[in-house]
C-alpha cells in the first residue's frame, strides 16, 4: 500500500489527507518518481503549444510479490492506476530498487530495478502512452541495494551492492549497459 499526503487547505492550520492504494502483496520495497516536466520541454514546432508543461505523476514500485510497477494518477491526484507491470528473462528474485531516469527533453524514459539476486535491468519507454520494453539485462556480483541515475541526463547508472561493492554503468552501442572502468 501507498500512502500520499495532500495539503486540505493552505495556510496556518491546514491538514494532511491521506489517499492510500494497494500496489503490492506483502508490500512495497522501494519507489521511485517519474520526471515531473514533460518530455515535450525541449521540443519544437507546431505541437508545443498544445503539449502539457507538466508531466502527469508517475512513479515506479517494486514489491514483495516480485513486480515492478509503473501507476499513473489522474489530474486531481485522487485516484492511482497501474500502467504496467514490468518482466524480463533473467531478471529474478525479489526486487530491491527501482529508479526513473531524469528526463533532460527526450520523449524516452527508462527505469532501472535490481534484485537481492543481483539482477539488474533497465526498461525503456520511447514516447508516454506507449509499451515498455526490456533495453538491457545483467547480472552484478551480489545483491543490489541502491540504484542512482546522475544528476545530469541521466547517462550513468550507479548500482551499490553486496558488502560494500559498487559500480558505474554507461549505455552503449544498441542500448547495452556497460561497466565504467575505474580507471577511465
């Protein structure tokens, strides 16, 4: 279950509500935001006068019952919808930590889970409202624990896991994930 909070009212005094839905059995692991601009920001043309300034909320969970999520509210924030429920060949085990790439302008979004087995994948979405589908799938050497996208576009991928174990990831040719080395 997941729980937002909403101001009543503005101003002294104002009260919390509490909207709450049911995303996993057994619980959610971890969640993360989808960009709040719209991927239309740094878009040209005809097109732009008629694209939202802001994206509409999304987010990303994973849970005890194995899923990886993307939900999607309404306008007015009341009700939550999943959109859909991510899979991948080689990717098992109970996810740990999903993350939503920052969006810098592409019409693309991409979103990280990794598992206690040290499964990592990344899945891409080319345009809003379109499928999702599986860009890269790998294995790291312990469970994840934290996956963090860089601040800057989003082009780095970092992946904590097992004892204290660590690594950065770049995307390379035809969308594969590849370890920076350490020494570059």
């Amino acid at each position: 279950m997941l729980i937002r909070n909403e101001r009543a009212k503005a101003g002294p005094g104002s009260e919390w509500q509490v909207r709450s839905f049911p995303a996993h059995q057994g619980g959610v692991a971890a969640l993360s935001w989808a960009p709040s601009t719209s991927p239309a920001t740094m878009a040209t043309g005809p097109a732009v006068g008629r694209a939202a300034a802001m994206a509409p909320c999304r987010l990303v969970t994973c849970g005890a019952d194995k899923a990886v999520c993307v939900w999607q509210t309404d306008n007015k924030l009341l009700d939550w919808r999943k959109q859909f429920s991510l899979t991948a060949a080689g990717f098992s085990g109970h996810p740990r930590d999903v993350a939503w790439r920052p969006n810098v302008g592409l019409p693309s979004s991409l979103i990280a889970a990794g598992t206690e087995e040290g499964s990592v994948a990344v899945w891409v979405q080319d345009m809003d409202g379109r499928d999702w589908r599986l860009q890269s799938c790998w294995q790291v050497p312990g469970d994840v624990r934290r996956l963090s996208w860089s601040r800057t576009a989003g082009v780095v991928l970092g992946v904590s896991f097992g004892a204290g174990g660590s690594a950065l990831y770049r995307e390379g040719p035809c969308g594969k994930w590849e370890p920076i080395p350490l020494d570059a």
